[in-house]
C-alpha cells in the first residue's frame, strides 16, 4: 500500500510540474540575452537546435534552457532513459537566430546497438511535422520559425519489441541548405511495459494516439445495413436513392413508416423530381450539357462511388457522388469552362414533394413548419450553410461548401473561427437560396448569381445531402434507459442515488470530484478511484458513462504543452491575452496570460469543489476541429472502453465531424455491446452562435447516437411543431430528452420524452413508473403529426398522442397556452379495436402530475394551463 501511495503521489507531482503556473524558470535565458552573450559561438548560424528531456515541456518562445544551449554548442549526446515496450517521448528546441528559419525538415538515422539490435528510422516520428490524419491518411506539415523565436519539436519513438540495449542514432534538423544534428544515446532497460506505457499519462507515451487509427476500418456500423446497388438505384436502411444519368439525384424514397418505429415495404417519394444544374448565360440562354459515362466505383458494403462528365462546347461540368450506409451523400461538382462566359446565374435546384416537405429547420429559420417561401442570402457572420426540409418519416438536409471549406468554430466561439464564404455558391454575396411551392414541388434554388468566368476558371459547386430519417427508434431502449445525471460533485452518492431514481445509466460530468479536469478523464491520479466508480455501477446493473468531447480541452493535462506546440493543429490559434468570450468577458485568467499569452482562445473555467484537485483551477481552452486530437480522443475512448470499462460517452456541444464519431461508435460497440452515446446541445439560435440550430448543426453525426438531450436554454413554451421538430429527435429517429428547468413533462408526454433524474425540477421518476406499470415500452406510439391519426380535438391548443397496445391504450394529452382549456376529444374507436361502449376510460393518480379520475368523459374535459393528463382507454 506504501507503494502504491509513492507511486500516485509521484504522478500527482510530475503533472504539477507539466501545469505549473510558475514563472519562467530561473535557468531560462531570453532569445534577445542569449544571442548577446553567444554572439561568437552563433555568428555562422541561422538557427540553432537543443535537447530537452520529456519532464521539462519547453514552454518560451523568447527564452532558452542555457544549460541546453550550451550542450548544444558543445556538440554533447543526449542521453535518454526507457522500458521496452513504451512509446518514448522527447523534445528538440529550433532557436531561428536573426531570420526567419522556412520549411524546416526532420530526419532521423536508424539508432543501433550493436549487432542485429536496430530501432529502425521508420518508428520514429516528429509530431510537428506530420502524421496520420483523422481520415487515416499520412499528411505533413510545414514547420516555419519566425525570426527571434524558439519552436518546440516532440519526437517519439516507438520501442514495442525493441530488446534491452542502448542505442544510438542522430536527429537531423535542416533548413536552406544548413543542418544541424542532435546525437542520441537511448538505453533500453528495466521491465517490458504492457500497451506501449499508455496506462501512466504523465510519461506522454499517449502522444502517439495523436497518429491512431483505431476505429478506421471499411464496416458497416451496428444497426445500419450494407449499402445495395441495382443499376443506377442505391439501397440503405429505409431508403433509396436513384442516380440520374448526369449524376445527380433523380429520386429519393423513404420507407420508414409515419413515426419512424418500424420500416415497410412500399415507401413514399420525398424527391421525385430530379435534380437539376442550370447555367444560365445573361441573356437567359441555359447551357446543355450532355451526359457522358456514369461509372460506378470502390462499391464496399460501407459505400459507393459515382462519377461522370457533363459536357458542351462552353464548359464541362465533373460530378463525382459517394453515398454511406448511413445517409450521408457527399457531391463534388467541379465546373471547368472552355470559354469566358458571362453568367446571369448559376444554381442548383433541387424539388421535394410538397406533402414531404411539411416542415424545415435552417438558414434563420427554426425548425418547425415550413414557410411558403424563403429568401435567404450568405452572411457568414451567421454560422448558416445547410438547410433541412422535410417530414417526420422522410426529408433531406442540403449543405453547401466549397474547396475552401473549413469546420467553423461552435457555440460562443463562433465569431473567432466562422465559415468561409465558398467562392462559388457565395459569389461575394450574391449568392443564397430561395425556397418557394411549384405545383406538387417545393423548391430549393440555390443560386449563385451573376459573374464573369475566364477561360479555363474553375468553380467547384460542392454539397452535401442527408437523408433522414437514419433508423428506426427502438422503443425498449426510449422507454426502458433511464438516466441519472448531475446530482452534485460527490461521485460516491451517485449509484445509490441512481438505484434510488430507478435510474439504469450514469452520465458521470467533468467538474466531479474525481473527474475533475473537463475532456481528460483518465489523468493518472484519477483512473483507480474511476474503475472503482463504474465497477460498482456494473454490480448494481448500472451503465456508466463519461462526459468527453473535444471542443475545448483542460490546460491540466499532462500532454498540452506539446499540443500547443503544434502551431494551432490541437489549440485553436485564438487572438490569446487579446481574448474576450461570454464567460471570460474581462479577458482570460491570469494562468494563460502569463504561460499562453498568444494563440488561444479561452473557455470553460471551474474551481475545482472537492476531492484531492479541491480548489485548483480547471482552465481551458478551445481547440481547433478536424485535427489529430480527433485521433487521439477516438484511441482515448478505447483506452477507457477497455481499462475503466465505461460504457460510453456523453457528448456536449461536439467539434467532431461525423467520421470520426462513427469511429468513436465501432469501438463502443465492439467492447460495449450494449454501450450508449449520447448528445447534449445549448440553443444555439442567438447572435453568438450565429443563429443555427442544433440539430442541423449536428445532423450528421445523429446516426451514431443513441438520443438526443436538446434542452439547455430551451423555451418549453414554443409551439408543437418547433418540439416535434428540434426537441422530440423523433424525424431523426432517435429519442429525445428535456433539459431546461427540467422541461415541460406533460407537453413531452406527447413525443414519448422526460427529464433526467438528478437533474433541476419536474424529476421523472414517478413517470417511470407509469411506463413500467402500463408496460409503455410494448406499446406503438401514434402522434398527431401522422396523416391517419385517430385522435381529433376540438381546440387548436391541445394536442395529443396516443400509445396504443393490444388491450389498452394510453393517451397523452397536452395544453400549450398559458390558460386552462376546454375540450372535446374525438377517437375513432376502431382504429383502438375498443367498443367505445364496453370502454374503460380513467386517469391514474401520477405524484406531481396528475389526480386519480374514473370515467372519464373525454368529450369535456378541462385541460389545466400549460399541463396535460395520462389517460388510460381499454375494454371493461
């Protein structure tokens, strides 16, 4: 036990050294010192490099280690300490003298031992430089040092099945012509250490999941079906899309049935019209352009490629398609012109059925019934590029993007990283999208308007199309999971509390006394208390999760040093101490300041309640998307899957693009069958978040969810359609939870929906065991939004939904004005297989909810303000 307590304290010490707070220290020389005092022994250089060990993080762009740099000058080997098995990490400082250092490039020499023992070039590595990107290619980067300033370069070397020994090698830094070179000594001993030593964060062997790829693989997701090719037609789970000779859609089908709980065998059309591409000269005169080969290509279970050329004498234009087994369809248009042109207008078109086309969520209008026409014009002060048009059981999102597209930053951060206007569906403004009615069609026009194309000039008309709904909800799990979260910063009450809610899963947040440090679970000092925290869950049958996400991430963890040595790869390259946010409005904490002070920008900031981090500070910043820390999160996940035991994740207001949660959900399911993801977004519809909504925002990563918690800063006051749409998940097929001010539970008894327990106001326990005591989860939910519905009412402000099992039925009604309501509800019986004069009708005694009723006239009953009943309909 001495031990074991030597060890954490240890840890607990090496990450105080990594996030110290202090000032330089005392050994550090300034850049503008150092080349004073070393003036003659650096005269003939332009840069210089120098060692550091691992436990020292370079921190200074303007300061050096002297001691460094003059066992740099004397030209002394670094001599390094590692186990076999580990993945070993250390550090080269570039110090660019007078100018600017360009393009600096780093090779290594094989490190030998003598005889056959070599650590072979290849399993060495310069972070800085390049790796494996989140798509699982090589990529590499270029390394520039501005004149005056020193850069940090992590090097790691990969030492699985490397034998005892102490090896020797060379790392070479050059620049325009001039190299310099680091001698190495690495002596190889002590103990083989399991799993390349990812299991003691405060080595920084984790550092390499920076190049994971795990979860990268070709395999269709549990739940969806492999992608189906006939002709020109292409099948998924619940839908068809058919492609057009010239590329393009010419038709999609749904096949969920209206509530998206079951998937029939005749489907309906959402597209029936194809789409189209039109180039429009200035007199009006429209290009033809002719059809060439359509090709299919790379056809794999997970998806399939198509392309072809459209050509006339004028321009070409270059369709390349690619559909996933999950709904996502992404387009390459690349128009070349042979010509000049002068264009009235170039647009693509794009006709949904009317009756399909009921509601619509983005580009400024929330989600909610559709508008007869919109105008919408690119502004992108506003984080609006993608619009959702459709029904519950079918409908499409449509985004637009071009070569210069980047993931723009979410939340309060929008304004420091918003879109950039694509060149070709902006036009310098003069682009937008127009949505109006022609005859059975809704059209969406998204055009480009006028412009002038040279000879030879390229434009790429690039989209994005998802087809929703992407599956069916499974009942057992939208009635059957009921989950526990918050309930304070003492995680030891929570499973007790849990058992007491008749809770079955546990999102466990950051801020808690043993998760203390937001995105980074698995600091050292924490990981033993954490094991012991979810196997007591699974003895209790209690899946547990963690909140992780990767939007911002704390400074606390041992790898940020090296992170934010990436040059803006990992944190994203704010305006640092210049910063003013909604939560740091007086600018960021004085620990960025001094240890930052460029190229950040500031975000979550707690003081730590309990626990051993009692009272220190958890400050983070805000990092940049579609980086390597995408990687490093998805191999993150798996470590915790497999050494914690989690159960999965809980997802606040994601950075992460969809392939990369698809990634996080293989590895979830192939340790966790039964594991759970879930998705937590603030109402982003305000003038900091650039007025999108959530569920646009994150539609394509919904098929990897398992439900959606749509709820923070939520008004539960807004119409039906508005929580059919953006609160319920049910057009997404997935369930929905209520956040704010525990929601509205009468008005979500309509969409099948609660709060959580240990969470603020209306606790959903005692709805709990209404379902199980109507066994619910048997039950087929029909909502007033299906064509067929059975349920009439007489007042425009109640509605209901009604569950309906095979001898009883129950049926939710809801009252969404502000004054009680009378009303008269008319059912057709047959429809409920009841004899309306054999029928039962009473209202069970529900605590908090509603008072026991027996025969009940639902032809006059009294709806009270803002509430609603459970009734039960079934046969005498």
């Amino acid at each position: 036990m001495f031990r074991k307590i030597q060890k954490i304290t240890l840890l607990i010490a090496v990450v105080i050294v990594f996030t110290s707070c202090n000032d330089k220290p005392l050994h550090n020389i300034s850049t503008s010192e150092a080349s004073i005092k070393y003036a003659r022994e650096i005269e003939n250089k332009s840069f210089m490099v120098f060692p550091e060990y691992r436990e020292k993080p370079l921190k200074w762009f303007d300061s050096i280690p002297e001691n460094r740099l003059k066992e740099a000058l004397d030209s002394r080997q670094l001599k390094l300490n590692a186990r076999p098995g580990e993945y070993f990490v250390f550090q080269a400082g570039v110090w660019a003298i007078k100018s600017d250092v360009t393009d600096i490039q780093v090779d290594f020499t094989d490190l030998t031992a003598g005889g056959q023992k070599k650590i072979e070039a290849g399993k060495i590595t310069c972070f800085n430089k390049g790796g494996i990107d989140i798509q699982g290619n090589p990529f590499s980067k270029v390394v520039n040092i501005p004149a005056g300033r020193v850069q940090a370069l992590w090097m790691g070397i990969d030492l699985e099945g490397a034998a005892a020994g102490t090896y020797k090698g060379t790392v070479t830094v050059s620049s325009g012509g001039e190299k310099q070179s680091l001698d190495i000594a690495l002596k190889v001993a002590g103990e083989p250490v399991p799993d390349h030593d990812y299991d003691e964060g405060a080595r920084l062997s984790r550092l390499n999941w920076l190049n994971s790829r795990t979860g990268i693989n070709n395999e269709v997701t549990k739940g969806f079906l492999p992608v189906k090719a006939e002709g020109n037609k292409l099948s998924i789970l619940g839908r068809s899309l058919t492609i057009a000779d010239n590329g393009l859609p010419a038709s999609y089908v749904s096949y969920f049935e209206s509530s998206n709980q079951s998937i029939n065998e005749k489907g309906e059309y959402v597209v029936k019209t194809p789409f189209r591409f039109i180039i429009e000269k200035q007199q009006g005169e429209v290009i033809r352009l002719v059809p060439g080969e359509l090709v299919f290509t790379d056809k794999s279970d997970a998806g399939i490629n198509w392309k072809v050329t459209n050509s006339s004498d004028e321009a070409d234009l270059e369709v390349t398609g690619h559909l996933e087994f999950d709904g996502f369809v992404e387009y390459s248009l690349k128009l070349i012109t042979k010509k000049t042109l002068k264009i009235r207008d170039i647009r693509l078109e794009v006709p949904v059925v009317k009756n399909k086309a009921e509601y619509m969520m983005g580009l400024g209008h929330e989600g909610g019934y559709r508008a007869s026409v919109w105008k919408w014009k690119w502004d992108v002060s506003k984080n609006q590029d993608m619009l959702w048009i459709g029904s519950v059981n079918g409908g499409m999102r449509i985004k637009l993007k071009a070569e210069n597209y980047v993931r723009p930053l979410i939340n309060v951060y929008y304004r420091f990283g918003p879109l950039n206007l694509p060149t070709s569906w902006g036009n310098e403004g003069k682009g937008g999208i127009d949505v109006s009615e022609k005859g059975n069609d809704v059209i969406i026009s998204a055009f480009s308007g006028s412009r002038e194309i040279s000879e030879g000039e390229v434009l790429n008309y690039n989209f994005e199309l998802l087809l929703t709904p992407f599956r069916t909800i499974d009942r057992k799990n939208k009635f059957g999971e009921r989950y526990y979260h918050g309930g304070g910063t003492n995680t030891s009450v929570k499973v007790a509390a849990a058992i007491d809610a008749g809770a079955n899963v546990i999102n466990i947040h950051h801020a808690e006394d043993i998760y203390p440090f937001i995105n980074y679970p698995y600091l050292d000092p924490n990981v033993a208390e954490l094991k012991n925290l979810v196997a007591d869950a699974h003895d209790k049958n209690i899946r547990m999760k963690f909140y992780y996400t990767t939007r911002e991430l704390t400074k606390n963890l041992p790898e940020f040093r090296a992170f934010y040595s990436l040059d803006g790869e990992i944190i994203f390259p704010g305006p640092g101490n210049e910063s003013k946010t909604v939560i740091n409005s007086k600018g960021p904490n004085e620990w960025l300041v001094k240890n930052l002070r460029e190229k950040y920008i500031p975000a979550w900031y707690n003081v730590i309640k309990e626990g051993k981090f009692k009272d220190e500070i958890d400050l983070s910043v805000i990092t940049t998307p579609d980086g390597r820390l995408n990687n490093f999160y998805v191999a993150g996940l798996e470590w915790m899957v497999k050494n914690i035991g989690i159960d999965g994740v809980y997802i606040d207001d994601s950075a992460l693009d969809r392939y990369t949660l698809q990634r996080a959900r293989k590895v979830i399911d192939q340790y966790r069958p039964e594991g759970r993801m879930d998705l937590h977004s603030w109402n982003h519809f305000n003038d900091w978040a650039g007025y999108t909504d959530c569920l646009n925002l994150y539609m394509d990563l919904l098929p990897y969810f398992d439900l959606v918690w749509i709820g923070e800063g939520r008004d539960y006051d807004r119409s039906p359609d508005h929580w059919l749409i953006e609160v319920s998940g049910i057009p997404f097929g997935l369930p929905g939870q209520m956040l704010e001010g525990g929601g509205n539970p009468w008005r979500g008894m309509v969409y099948g929906i609660t709060n959580r327990a240990g969470w603020v106001g209306n606790t959903p326990v005692e709805i709990w065991k209404f379902w199980d005591e109507y066994r619910i989860a048997d039950m087929l939910l029909i909502g007033y939004w299906e064509e067929n519905y059975p349920v009439r009412s007489s007042s425009s402000k109640i509605f209901t939904s009604l569950y309906k099992g095979e001898k009883e039925s129950i049926l939710a009604v809801a009252n969404w004005s502000d004054k009680d309501q009378p009303v008269s509800l008319n059912i057709r019986w047959q429809a409920l297989g009841i004899d309306p004069s054999e029928a039962d009708i009473f209202i069970p005694a529900i605590k908090d909810f509603q008072e026991a009723a027996e025969n009940v006239a639902i032809s006059n009953l009294i709806i009270p303000a803002k509430k609603g009943l459970l009734i039960i309909i079934r046969n005498k």
